[in-house]
C-alpha cells in the first residue's frame, strides 16, 4: 500500500541522515541490482517495479537528484521503447518530474537522459516572469511541475 511505502521511504531517508556514508551506497547498490535484474526472465512485476520507480523518484528528490549510475543510464536511451529498464528510468523521470522543476532536474541528468524526459514540461524562469504570467502559465498547464493525483 502506499502508506507501507512512505514508512520505507521515510526509513531509508533517515538512515542515509543517520549515517549517510554507509547507508547510501548500500541503496544505490540495492537499485542499481533492481534495475539489473528487469532483464531477466524473473524480473519484478509492474506494480513492483512503479512502487520502486516511486520510492527511488522520492529518494533522488531529497538527495538533489545526485545518482552515481546515471551516466551508465544512459545506454537505455537507444533501446525500443518496450526494453523494461527503458521504461523503469522513463517511469523514475516522469515521477521526478512531480517532484521538482524540470530545469533542477535537467542540470543533475546527463544530458542524454533528457530524451526519456515527459514531453510537454516547459521550464520557468522566475527573473523574468511576473506573478500574473506566472499564474496565466499555470492555468494553461505550461509550468514544469505537475503534482501526483
């Protein structure tokens, strides 16, 4: 339930607060084998792999988005759109988009993964915008953050 899963995610935050240089490297290890393991032919179900895909947007959201794999990441980019780690790190963006502006996440991405980035998400630039247009954008849906259901 996602009650269940907020009581993980609030675990794994405070463990990597608590002790950040041993916890850390153990979640990256734990995803980065999850994401191995989409391949295979006893890979985790749908629902499994949107529950971690949601977890791990949470968790990049509260460590700036830093992810030590992302450039190895980049490799699902050339797959067909059907390539199950494809869809995990479009499933991954698409939630961290919910999160956090676009241009955030754009500077943390290598820019190749910008390609599994949600089409329609515009950027904003608050220098140059007024309240009013601000606000105009909003109710046109051109802001880049989009809040779960």
């Amino acid at each position: 339930s996602d009650e269940v899963l907020l009581d993980v995610l609030h675990a794994v935050l405070e463990l990597c607060a608590v002790d950040e240089a041993k916890f850390a490297p153990q979640f990256a290890t734990a995803i980065e084998l999850f994401f191995r393991a989409l391949d295979d032919d006893d890979a985790p179900t749908p629902l499994q792999q949107r529950r971690i895909a949601l977890l791990f947007a949470h968790y990049l959201s509260n460590t700036k988005f830093v992810w030590p794999y992302w450039d190895y990441w980049t490799a699902v980019v050339d797959e067909d759109d059907d390539d199950a780690q494809k869809r995990f790190v479009r499933e991954v963006l698409e939630r961290c988009c919910r999160l956090a502006y676009l241009d955030r996440l754009k500077v943390a991405l290598p820019e190749k993964l910008h390609a599994l980035l949600p089409l329609g998400l515009s950027s904003v630039d608050f220098d140059e915008n007024t309240p009013e247009e601000l606000a105009r954008r909003a109710d046109l849906g051109e802001l880049a953050r989009a809040v779960d259901p």
